[in-house]
C-alpha cells in the first residue's frame, strides 16, 4: 500500500498539463494548504505544496508572455 507521503513525490522537472487550469491549481493548493496544516502527516505534502506554487508561476508566467504576444502582434496588424 501506497503512504500519502509516497503518493506526493513530484519528480524534478515534471511540469504540469495543460489541460489543468490555473484555477484548478489554486484550488489545489487550497486543498493541500488545509490537509498540511489539520494533519502531522501533512509536512510530507509540503513538496507538491511547493511545486504546486512553482507550476502556478510558471503558468501565470507564460500566460503574461502569450498577452504581451498578442499585443505586439495586434500593434504590427495596426502599423501595416
């Protein structure tokens, strides 16, 4: 049988898919901040806390640069 602290282990560099929103991941982290903080066992979920938090960064991240993308394609659209 699996541990819970087992099932948390986030391998390095894995990233997560796209197909989760970053909503899905705020509400993630919502989850995991509330099971770490009601349970001793919850220290061994701080890891996918943490890379939890990298992912929404990343994402927030790319998100920003796709935006400022668009803008600059929408400014050459104009200038032509």
């Amino acid at each position: 049988m699996i541990t819970p602290c087992e099932a948390a282990v986030v391998r390095p560099g894995e990233v997560i898919s796209d197909k989760y929103s970053t909503e899905d991941i705020e509400r993630a982290l919502d989850r995991i901040a509330e099971e770490i903080a009601a349970h001793d066992l919850g220290k061994c979920l701080i890891p996918l806390f943490e890379w939890l938090e990298d992912q929404l960064e990343i994402r927030r991240r790319r998100d920003s640069t796709l935006e400022r993308v668009r803008q600059r394609v929408a400014g050459l659209n104009k200038a032509q």
